[in-house]
C-alpha cells in the first residue's frame, strides 16, 4: 500500500500542475484522478453572538452549503467534533478554480461575522470514489 501512496503522489504532483484531470495506471488498475477542493473551517475571530443570532446564522450557513451542494459544488461536507484545534468543519468542493470556491466561501453567512475562518488546499480524488 505504501508503495501505491508513493506513486499516485508522484503521478499526483506532476500532473496537477497542468490540469485538473489525468489518469494514473497501477498494476492491472487505472484511476480517473480529479483536483477536488479541500477547505478546512476554522474557528474565526469574530464576536461572541447571542443564541437567536447564532441560530439563525447556522440556518442560513445549512441553507448556503446545500444550495451548493444541490448544484454538485459541494461533494462533502460535516463538521468536526469541539476540539483544541478550533477545526470546525471540511467541505470538498467539485469546482475549477481556488477562486472560483473562495467566492462561495466569502458568501457564507459564519465567515461574514467572522466566526468561521477557512483554508484551501487542492485535493486529488479518484473518480468516483465513496466512502462506505
């Protein structure tokens, strides 16, 4: 498995440079690879805000993410447990730009108040690829 990992890593850096697809043949086995978008939210900076005010935010945080999720730009989403950290939740995002998925991240009601900060990093997937 080790083995695996290495080499769809190498293959991974070199082709994701010049595009957002390729594939990749391993023994009998060839994977479709795709750069997905992974952003980790984080605990943000912003003010404290009253229970009305937070509820209402995360309905209209929820209501953000599915209507991206509804037009297949969201392909994963669930937040994170409390922790030291301050990780609040993982979206992976099917678009073709950072820019193009920081725009929906700047629309999200939490990240407005500052109560949400992100991080964007490229993810490469096999294509289709579940999990169980």
């Amino acid at each position: 498995m080790r083995s695996f990992t290495a080499l769809l890593l190498l293959c991974t850096a070199l082709a994701a440079r010049a595009q957002r697809t390729f594939d990749v043949t391993i023994a009998d086995s060839t994977y479709h690879m795709k750069k997905y978008w992974f952003v980790l939210y984080t605990k943000g900076d912003g003010p404290a805000l009253d229970s009305l005010t937070a509820a209402t935010l995360q309905k209209e945080h929820l209501a953000h993410q599915d209507a991206q999720a509804a037009r297949g730009l969201i392909v994963m989403a669930g937040p994170f447990d409390r922790n030291e950290a301050g990780w609040r939740g993982l979206l992976l995002y099917d678009c073709d730009t950072r820019e193009e998925v920081e725009g929906y991240l700047r629309q999200d009601p939490f990240v407005k108040v500052g109560r949400l900060k992100y991080e964007i990093q490229p993810w490469w997937g096999a294509v289709g690829t579940r999990l169980p």
